[in-house]
C-alpha cells in the first residue's frame, strides 16, 4: 500500500497569518519607519529638564523679587528713621531757642511760661494747688527785658549790678539780717563759676551740697553775706532748717539761660527751682524774680 505524502508548509515568505511582526527600530514593508521606544524616552527626558530649568527659573525670580521687596522695606525704614531724627533735631533746637531767649522776655510770658512748667509737671493738681504752690503773680517778675547783652558769664557781674541797682550792694549795711540777693543755678560747678564773676567789693557766699551744711549755716550767720549762690536742693535744705532769714529777700535771681550738656536748665528741668521760686516771693513781701 502506498503512503500518502505529507502536505508541504507554504513558504514563510508566503505565510499570512493576518499578523503584523514589524519591530521598532526597523523599516516596514512599505518602507516608513517606526519610532522605537527610545525615540519617546528622549523626549520625555527633554521636556522634563525644560521643565526643571522653568522652576529653577521660576525660584530664582521669586528669590531676586523677595530681596527687592526686603531692600526696599529696609529703604523705607531707613528713611522713616531719617525723618523721625530730624524732627526730634529741629524740636530739640526749638527747645533750646525758648530755653535761651525766655529770660528777656517781659513778666507777663515769662509768669505764663513758669505756669505751664508747672501744669505740665502736676496735671493732676488742680488750678487752686498749682496758684498755691507754684504759680508766681506777674507783679513778682522782675522786668529785665530791656537787659540787651548775651546772658553768659562775663556779663554776669553787669546783669547784677543792673538788676539790684537800687540795693546798691557794694555798700550794703553790715547791719544783722540786712537785705540780700539770692541766686540760683543748675550744680556746684556753675555756681562756683558764677560766683568768680562777682567783685569782692559785693560780699558773696556760695552755699553747695558738697560742703557741710552745719559749716554753710555758720557761715551764713557770721559772714553775713549780700549774695548767696546756691542750688535748688541746698537752698532748700537751708530754708528749712531757718538760717535765711526769707522776709530780707529782695531779689532771686534764677540762672535760667544756662544749659549743661544734656540742654537742661535750673527753670525747665528741675522742678525744685519753682519750689523755691514760689517760697522766696511768698514770704518775703518785696522780693521779686529775675531771670538771667
């Protein structure tokens, strides 16, 4: 019996199975070409590094924004503290232009400067207390506003001699208790260069915290002086005690042009100046106040 021969495969070239083989990376029958995986990659690869680059971008403007927008904050605090200093700096000069000028002026702004010290350092003391304790009439200011030269030292000795003319000082009775001058100044160091100013021929004394005060009392009663120079707290440590005799008070001269390194002077900045002031005109009926 004859075997029947085996069907033969068609050839692979013949094959057509309704498949499609074709490999990335490799030319189609028609001949175009497929983008292989690779091709994809690379372009994710791009877009993400343009997109990091955009970022990097993005951070640094933000950065070099930040920055502007601090150097400009610190510009403007620059120029706000610039403004504040020297608004401080012409109030200051204004301060000090008032302080200077106040004691050539007439007894009825200088009576209405004094008061407002004294409103401004007792806001709660009503009208009746401030009168009372502080306030000095206009008729106890000694009008010195004609007094044209510079308030300093060396005319100092002018000043006096012009203010207690009528007192006649240089030839003043050694009588007890004889009418006398007191003056007024802001430390012991003033106090002593003002009493440097004043000639022999005028007995003068100068009364400082620096000295023993049982020697400055003793001094007082034996040396029976025309002028005492002395500071708002001594004097009235004196007074208290009753060694001045307050009712032979005929002038005080208060030295209130005088301004030391921090721009204070005896009649704005202690207020113990207006203490004395007050106790000085109340008790003795003639005494007046002057302000050099």
């Amino acid at each position: 019996m004859k075997r029947k021969a085996a069907p033969q495969a068609p050839d692979g070239d013949e094959l057509d199975d309704g498949l499609d083989y074709a490999l990335d990376g490799f030319d189609s029958d028609d001949g175009a070409v497929v983008v292989s995986a690779s091709d994809d990659n690379d372009s994710d690869e791009g877009e993400t590094v343009s997109a990091t680059k955009t970022v990097i971008s993005q951070e640094s403007g933000k950065r070099e924004n930040s920055t502007g927008k601090s150097e400009a904050k610190a510009e403007k605090r620059r120029q706000l503290k610039e403004k504040m200093a020297l608004k401080k700096r012409r109030r200051m000069e204004t301060e000090v232009t008032v302080k200077k000028s106040i004691a050539a002026m007439e007894p009825a702004v200088i009576a209405d400067y004094i008061a407002k010290k004294a409103r401004l350092w007792h806001p709660k003391l009503s009208s009746i207390e401030l009168d009372d304790q502080y306030l000095l009439p206009q008729s106890r200011v000694c009008d010195m506003s004609f007094w044209n030269n510079e308030r300093s030292l060396p005319n100092f000795e002018n000043f006096l001699t012009s203010c207690t003319k009528p007192l006649d000082l240089a030839n003043r009775s050694e009588e007890k208790n004889g009418l006398y001058v007191i003056v007024i100044c802001i430390s012991a160091i003033r106090v002593c260069d003002m009493r440097r100013t004043i000639p022999k021929t005028i007995k003068s004394l100068k009364i400082i915290a620096k000295n023993s005060i049982s020697k400055d009392c003793q001094k007082i009663e034996s040396f029976n002086p025309a002028v005492v120079l002395t500071t708002p707290e001594r004097l009235k440590t004196v007074v208290e005690r009753g060694i001045i005799n307050l009712t032979n008070v005929e002038r005080v001269i208060v030295d209130s042009s005088y301004l030391d390194s921090k721009a204070r002077s005896v009649l704005d900045d202690v207020p113990e100046t207006l203490t004395a002031m007050k106790r000085l005109v109340t008790a003795a009926e003639r005494a007046q106040i002057a302000l050099f």
